[in-house]
C-alpha cells in the first residue's frame, strides 16, 4: 500500500514525469506517471515508509522516514535509478513527517516522540530538537518566503491539535 508520495518537479528533472512513492513494505519507488510504470525501486526500510520529500534543485537526493528510527538519504542517479546514500538513527522510533527546506540547508523531521528535529541537509548533522507539542507531530511545511519578516518559517502540525511556528535559521 502507498504510504505517501511526492511529484517532482518535471523541467528540473529533464521534462521526465516522475513520482515518488513510499510502501508500507519499507520500499521506495520512481514511478513514470506518465507510462504507468516503476523505473526504480529499493528497500530502505525495515517498516513502512510514512514519510518523503525530495531535493529536486540542489542535490537530486531524497529522505524517507518510517515507523523504525532510521531517517534514510537517497539519492536519484541517471538514468532514473534510486540508489541509498546513508542512513541516520534518530533517538525514537516513529518518523511521521519530513520537509527540506527549498534553499536546501536544513531538514526538518517530526516524529511520534510529539518532537521536532533539525538537521543539516548536507551532513546530516543533528542541529537542534524542538519540544512543543503534546501529540505525535503529523505534518511539516517550510515557508517560501525567502525575505522579510516572516522568512524561513517552519509549520508544524501535531495529533494535540495545535500547530505551532518557528523561525529556524535565517541567515
């Protein structure tokens, strides 16, 4: 069963119709919306994909979060084919949400410990880890606003019914 999925960017990725899929078997896959068929896919979960985001602009690569505690890198090689870059344990299990921010410096991750965490996107490299919320963190979203005063927000949006803002990062 499809977990979670993201459409990518088509005139980034050479006009090619690609979509991004998570499985409740631990797979993810690269489909061609388009012709209907996977290209690529790999195991890179030992429990089911819950989350996804693609970096589509600078580095090509991609993360996956499951109900395990592996947070797992991967990245889109030509032609077309997923290939695993690393992977990183975070403290709990349970990853329910991840979002690269679009200058591609950070990612953000929420899991069912109700806690946010930050990590560099090009090293990976734990930054911060935000306790807030009183529920399983269910949704991520960075702003698009790259100026003003309201730049480089992060919304989080968690099972205790709240959402909450943070200003992560701005220079």
């Amino acid at each position: 069963m499809c977990m979670c999925m993201k459409l990518l960017n088509t005139q980034v990725l050479e006009g090619k119709n690609l979509l991004l899929c998570g499985y409740e078997s631990g797979s993810v896959a690269l489909w061609d919306w388009r012709n209907r068929q996977i290209i690529s896919e790999m195991k890179c979960h030992n429990e089911p994909v819950i989350c996804l985001d693609f970096d589509e602009c600078y580095r090509h690569q991609g993360v996956s979060g499951s109900a395990d505690k592996d947070l797992s890198l991967w990245e889109l090689i030509q032609p077309s084919q997923l290939k695993m870059k690393q992977k990183v344990m975070v403290t709990n299990p349970g990853i329910s949400a991840v979002a690269i921010r679009s200058d591609a410096k950070i990612v953000a991750t929420g899991g069912w410990d109700k806690r946010l965490r930050i990590f560099s996107w090009k090293t990976m490299k734990p930054l911060a880890v935000l306790d807030y919320h009183g529920g399983t963190v269910e949704a991520l979203q960075f702003s698009t606003s790259s100026v003003g005063r309201y730049s480089r927000l992060l919304a989080a949006g968690s099972k205790d019914g709240k959402i909450s803002l943070w200003s992560l990062y701005n220079s």
